[in-house]
C-alpha cells in the first residue's frame, strides 16, 4: 500500500517547504523507495504559465507541457520522480474542475460545500497518485498554517489520514527557530504556537522540522517535544546550508530524519546509498577553478526568475570542479557602456528564455559581443530568437531581421509565430519533443547521441524561408523536430562555443547528472579563461 507524508510550513512563508520534500524524497530514494511528488497550492490562479516571474519565480515547465510552480523543479531536481499534471493542483484549478463537474450534473443539485465537497477532490487528488509502483507520495501544502486560503487543504490532509488509517501517514511540520541575537537565544515559542494551530484543526504532527540559522541544544530540542507532543527523535533540526541547497538532504540524514520516517511508517527500505551525493557535494566543495558567466535577461533581478538555469549552471559547476559566478544583467542595461565592459570580460554567456517586447534589443546585444569576441555563448529559449536576429542582420545582412513577437511589420520576420504543433487554444508549443541532432554537429558531439528530448515553451520559431541564407553566411542549423516542424538548435562553427536552442534543457538537470550542454558550456568558458 502506498504510504503518504504530508508537508506543512508554519511561522513563516519562505521557509524552504519544496526544498525539504524535495531532500525527504531524495533521502528515500536513496533508500531504494519509489517516491512520487505534489504540491497542493492554496492560491486560486488557474494558470501558473501567466504568473508575472518578479512576483512568482520561473514557471517550470514538465515534460507533459504542464506549467508549474517552481518548488517542482526541486522535486526533479533531487529525486528520479518525473512529475505530470496530476503533480500540481492550485485551488484555482479545483474549483474550475468542479465548476465543470457541476454543469455535468455530478453534484445532482445539492449545494456545494467546502466540506465535503472542496475536501473530497482535494482528496481525490491525493489519492490519484497512490499506485503499485510507488512506495510513498510527499505531498507539500503550500501557504502558511493559519492561512484562512489553506484551511480546507489542512481539513483534507486530517481526512484522508482517518480515511486510511493513521499507520500509513505522517504529517511533517516545518518551522522556525528564530535566534535572538540580543538575548543570544533560540526561540521555540513561535514554533509551539503554530502546532497549537495544527491542533486545533484535528492535526497532530508526527516530526517538527525547524529550520534555525544556530544548532538546536539538546534541551531545547526536548522542550520543542514535550511542548509539540512528539518524541525528541522526531524534532529534526534543518541548519541553514550556507554552502549549497543540495546540503539539506545530508543535513536531515545527521538528524536521522529518513531513519525516523521509515521506522515511524513501518516502511520495508534498504540502506541509504548516498555515495553520488555525496561526490558530487565533494565536487562543489573543491573547485579547482572558477569562471564568470553573465546570465542577460529581462528578469536577472530577481533572485528565481531562471532558478532551473542557475542549477543547472551550478551543476555543470560541479561536473567541471568549477566554481561558477554569476554575473546576472539586466537586458535592459545593456546598451550602457559598463555593462558592455563586463559582458566583455566574462568567461561566457547565457541569454535564457523571455517574453515580452523589452527581452530583445539587450539580448541581441549580447549576443553580438559573444560572437564578435569569441566569448562562448549559450541561448536557450528567447536565446535562439536573439542569437539569430543578431546573426541575421549582422552577418547575413538583413538589417532589419526580426521576430513578429517584437515587430510584426518588419520586412525580415526570421522568427514567425509557430506554425503547428502547438496548442490551438494561445498558439505556444509546450513539453517534450523529440529533436533530431545532425551528424557530426557540436550538438550532437555534445549529447552523445543524434536523438535527443527536451522541454519546449515557445510561441515563435524560425522561418525556415531563411534557411539557406543563413547556411551560406555560416551558421550551422544543427537540429530539427523529429516531425521536421520546425528549427531547434543552430550553432557557429567557427566559434569557441555557440549554441543557442529552442527548447529549455536547463528544466532537465540535476545535481548528479548535470545537462550535457550546460557541461559542456561550463567547459568551454573554463578553456576561455585559459
Ligand atoms: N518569447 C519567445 C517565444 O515565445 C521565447 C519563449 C521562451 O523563452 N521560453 O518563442
């Protein structure tokens, strides 16, 4: 039978609650159990896909080309779980859903209720993903406890625990420990008052995970118990990883936390094995070197706007024993002089994907001093856009080359809105797809293979009118769709390194498998540091 943990923040939002699901899956997978992944989000925006990013983060995009919050970029990042839109409910998306029930008549004319009714599909949606192939499903809450916007998804969770039985539950409590610096002191009080909170909803905590900047004392732990109602192996402390985000799952391991879930779910598991996690932190930790790349972008300002690109640039970071800096710039700034002057001196550079008619004129820019100066040079997404206008009007001369998302009038429209594949509704090609590599291109020397797959979240692709004219002027257009559709990866020869692609490999990295692009990218602006 598959077991359930269920993930609740309190205290504080932003407490890292999709980076602690993400280490408990990865820690029982390291277990030999086969976890799957969800986040319940209590907001009611029914498409994550138009979430302005300086508010919200980068929208993750998953293979079935289902847009989501970025907390599930965490869940593929540290388990081996591919996720699917049954990954990913907000209450938007449950109240639209019932909408449709309703009009089917499904709800024989009674009155709609939050309870039953909001908390049976809430449940429903749990219990979706229970399947013989999978040994536990981690289900994280989003929001805060005390949050009227979550009530209904705490009442949910305390349901279907007395649905199936409590033995095969287990609610997870993640909090703060704030430290006083003027007392010198840690303070369990807030901590104790958010599982009051629980409480009074039905819900008794089995673990309280706090999250502290100073260790937890063993009295203090003791006092989180006794006051929590829990045994003190079930207070596990998460000490803020100054280092990597990829510590916490090592820092829960200490604390004995995959230890305790299993024993306290009577779950059959091995070992941990938790050897490549292990080299690949030793990795991080012992650069041997270090290379600067500048991310230019529309949303460089905020901290989780391209989180999967950073990762995955971390990632190559340790495939290369690399420490790599990012220098992230605004495409906005990059007409002016000192911005010139950095992009010029970094070890490469990435333009990643935007929307929007001010991502351009920056990026193309960028792309220009890349190519001119033989910085290595990656575009993914709106990338490939920028790295081909500038290609076009500055090496095949087409001085007005442009993409109809920016102007719809010019007379060189290289990038046109997507011909097919592509969803009927809004027009954008979203999800996997195969992507055929040319023999003996950069591409597929990188990847190993002439066949690849990727994650795609696009509404413009290349004019292949302009094919030929770009072959002439040098550019190798080195991958196609596998149906022929369209253009998806195009790279310079003569180049260091320049690869721009369609689609967002960054979305299928991972710590211990870093992307072979991003690698190989990481490689290249280390060879160009010399
Ligand atoms: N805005 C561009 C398009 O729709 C690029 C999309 C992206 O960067 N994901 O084609």
């Amino acid at each position: 039978m598959t077991k359930h943990i269920f993930v609740t923040g309190g205290v504080v939002s932003s407490l890292g609650k999709g980076l602690t699901c993400a280490s408990i899956g990865m820690l029982l997978e390291s277990r030999g159990l086969r976890v799957r992944m969800q986040k319940l989000d209590p907001y009611l925006n029914i498409l994550p896909g138009i979430l302005s990013p300086f508010q919200h983060g980068e929208v993750y995009v998953l293979d079935d080309g289902s847009e989501t919050d970025l907390d599930l970029g965490h869940y593929e990042r540290f388990t081996s779980d591919r996720l699917t839109r049954n990954s990913s409910w907000t209450t938007g998306l449950l109240y639209q859903e019932m909408g449709e029930k309703e009009r089917a008549g499904e709800y024989n004319g009674v009155t709609i209720q939050v309870i039953p009714h909001v908390t049976s599909i809430i449940k429903e949606k749990i219990a979706n993903l229970d399947s013989d192939d999978v040994d536990v499903v981690i289900t994280e809450i989003g929001g805060t406890v005390g949050d009227m916007e979550s009530l209904p998804h705490m009442e949910a969770i305390r349901q279907f625990a007395n649905d199936i039985g409590k033995q095969n539950c287990l609610f997870v409590h993640l909090t703060l420990i704030p430290y006083l610096k003027a007392a010198r002191e840690l303070k369990t009080k807030p901590t104790q008052h958010s599982v009051g909170r629980l409480l009074s909803i039905g819900i008794q905590p089995d673990m309280i995970v706090c999250r502290t900047e100073q260790p937890i004392p063993a009295e203090e732990r003791a006092k989180i118990a006794l006051f929590c109602n829990v045994p003190a192996d079930c207070v596990v402390e998460e000490r803020d990883a100054d280092f990597s985000i990829y510590e916490v799952p090592m820092a829960l391991h200490a604390n004995k936390m995959d230890e305790t879930i299993v024993s306290l779910l009577g779950l059959k598991a091995a070992e941990p094995n938790l050897t490549a996690w292990r080299e690949m932190l030793e990795r991080m930790h012992h650069p041997e070197q270090e290379v600067t790349i500048a991310v230019v972008g529309r949303y460089a300002d905020h901290k989780d706007a391209y989180k999967s690109v950073y990762e995955a640039l971390d990632h190559a970071g340790g495939a290369n024993r690399t420490q790599v800096r990012i220098r992230r710039i605004d495409s906005e700034n990059v007409t002016r002089q000192e911005t010139r002057q950095i992009l010029e001196n970094v070890d490469g550079i990435i333009v990643p994907g935007g929307f929007g008619e001010r991502s351009l004129d920056g990026t193309v820019e960028a792309v220009q001093i890349a190519r001119e100066k033989g910085i290595p040079f990656f575009g993914v997404a709106l990338g490939i856009q920028s790295a081909m206008i500038e290609f076009g009007r500055n090496v095949v001369g087409l001085n007005d080359a442009n993409s109809t998302e920016y102007d719809r009038t010019c007379e060189n429209p290289v990038f046109c809105l997507l011909k097919d594949d592509k969803d009927p509704e809004d027009g954008v090609r979203r999800g996997s797809r195969k992507v055929n590599l040319a023999a003996g291109s950069k591409a597929a020397q990188i990847y190993g293979t002439e066949q690849i797959e990727e994650r795609h979240r696009h509404r413009y692709e290349f004019d292949f009118q302009y094919k030929a004219k770009f072959e002439e002027a040098g550019a190798v257009l080195s991958g196609e769709a596998e149906t022929g559709s369209h253009l998806e990866v195009m790279e310079l020869p003569g180049h260091p390194w320049f690869v721009a692609v369609s689609f967002h490999p960054e979305f299928k990295s991972q710590p211990t498998k870093a992307h072979p692009l991003f690698a190989d990218f990481v490689a290249a602006a280390v060879r160009h540091r010399g």
